[in-house]
C-alpha cells in the first residue's frame, strides 16, 4: 500500500482485517476524543453521499481531528478544469489524510499513486468500497459472532454494485458460501466472480430471492442504482427486479440478519424495519466505528 493507502479491500490482508475490526471494537466500547486533536482530514466527494461522508466525519470529529474539503465537486476548482492529479497533488500538502469519493473507476488508485499523503477511498465508480465493506465485515461478526463458514445471499445490483464487489473478495478470506441473486443483465462481473474460484468456494446464481432465504444467513440487500445506467430503458425494465417483504422471512434462520448498505429506495418493504432480523440501520452506525478504527491505524496512532 503506497502511503498506507486503502484503495482495495484486496490491499488489506487477512490480519490486517481483523485487526481493524478488533480497533473498532475497541473504539465502540472506549472512545477517545482527542487522538486526532493535531490531524487535518481532507474530505473530499466529487460524488453525493450521505452515510459514508457524515460517518467519516463523525469519526473525525468524534476523534478531535479537524476536516477540510468539499461535498460538490462544483464548488471546487474542478469546476475550473482543473485535474484530478493537481486538486490531489495540492490539498495532500495541506491535510495528513485524503477521504475521497469520485465517479469514475480507478480514480482512487490514481490519487493515491500522486498524494503525499495516504488516501482512503470511499468509493470509485462502480469498481470500489473498502470502508463499506469493513462497517459490512463488523456487522457481519457482531451479528454471528464469527466471519467463517457462513452463507451470504448478495441481491440486487451485483453488475455495478461496488459495496457487494468489495464484500465477495474479502469474503473468500473466510470460507463463504454464495448465493448471488440479480437478473440475468446485474450478474456479478466475471472478473470479481474469478476471486470465489481462485478461492476453490462454493457459489450459485440465482434469479428468484424465494428460493435462497430459508439458507443464509446474511441477506445483503442492494439498490438497482439509476445512475450506473447508461441506456434508460435498461433500468427501467430492472429497477423493480427485487423487493423483500417482512412475510418473506417466516421460513428465514433464526441467526438471519438482513443488511443493505443504504441508500435503499423501494428493495427493502418498510413492514421489515420492525424485525429484529432487520440490521441495516445498526450497519450504518457500525460504520463510525470502523471509520475510527481506519483512521486511527493508517495514521499509526493505533
């Protein structure tokens, strides 16, 4: 990783993972407001987002660093014309740590190789979400009390759905089983799919929800995402492929939880919230936690 960056969850070995998940842990049970009291976190998200940008700074604030940046790439000199090298080349001299967001894939992996500072991507076009993926990994072990030999249905939009390609690598690090759910245009692209066979896992494909729910034990819900869509007409005949409903999980495991990394729009019913097999909204305050636990070890105050 150059500069400690986390541009991958493939950058992060097993330890590694479980050390961060140890970390937030910690920072859940023990909060400590002042060891980043002497940082600058840049934030910077030339794409909208609500969880991950506010998550990040909570974390930031609630560790007493201080953040700079933007929310709207408008509202910065790349509205000027100015590349993505240069904005990162210049505010790297500035903060002790990038937090960036960008639409388009590989876009981390560039900033990280031109920042003197280590830069953490929260998320690049429909390629990569490693601290999404880490907050999913936590709940995960909160909720079955280990990471190993479960079964995970990945729903929805597992073509662009950047959170379920960083979750199926990390994963095969421990022995999963995976039922992939998505229409036939969403399956899960071919080159993320070779990370479950280079691990010699089990995996099936699935079009119908029904048929997976009473044998896993993580449900990990996603939105059919309108703006990965180039052609209309093409979300328009996916958009509705999936909705879960609270009766749907009658024949569900007693360990079941049901994820989703938010936004979601119409895939999750409202009568689920109410279901103590409903996690997501947990998932999301998870998020902090993990947040902490990232910043603190890249910057090796952990």
């Amino acid at each position: 990783m150059k500069n400690n960056s986390l541009v991958s969850i493939t950058d992060y070995s097993k330890e590694d993972i479980l050390h961060i998940l140890d970390l937030a842990a910690h920072f859940e049970r023990t909060p400590e407001p002042t060891l980043l009291q002497d940082k600058v976190i840049a934030s910077l998200f030339f794409e909208p987002s609500t969880r991950t940008r506010l998550s990040f700074e909570t974390a930031i604030q609630r560790l007493g660093g201080r953040i700079i940046g933007f929310t709207d790439s408008s509202s910065s000199s790349v509205k000027k014309g100015e590349s993505l090298r240069d904005t990162i080349t210049n505010i790297s001299l500035y903060a002790d740590l990038i937090v960036m967001r960008h639409p388009l894939d590989g876009s981390a992996r560039f900033a990280s190789e031109v920042s003197h500072v280590p830069i953490i991507n929260a998320g690049d076009g429909a390629n990569q979400h490693p601290t999404q993926c880490m907050l999913d990994l936590y709940s995960i072990l909160k909720t079955q009390g280990t990471l190993e030999n479960l079964k995970i249905a990945f729903v929805g939009d597992l073509k662009y759905g950047r959170t379920v390609h960083s979750l199926v690598q990390a994963m095969t690090q421990f022995n999963c089983t995976y039922r992939l759910v998505s229409p036939i245009e969403l399956k899960l692209p071919r080159g993320v799919k070779q990370h479950i066979k280079d691990a010699n896992l089990e995996y099936t494909q699935h079009t119908e929800l029904d048929e997976v729910i009473p044998d896993v034990d993580i449900i990990y819900m996603t939105r059919i995402q309108r703006e990965r869509f180039a052609d209309p007409l093409e979300y328009e005949r996916v958009k509705n492929s999936y909705v879960l409903r609270n009766a749907m999980l009658d024949k569900s495991k007693d360990n079941l939880r049901v994820m989703h990394p938010l936004p979601r729009v119409n895939e999750i019913s409202e009568d689920v919230d109410a279901n103590p097999k409903a996690y997501y909204f947990q998932q999301a305050l998870n998020g902090v936690y993990v947040r902490e636990a990232l910043l603190a070890s890249i910057l090796n105050l952990k």
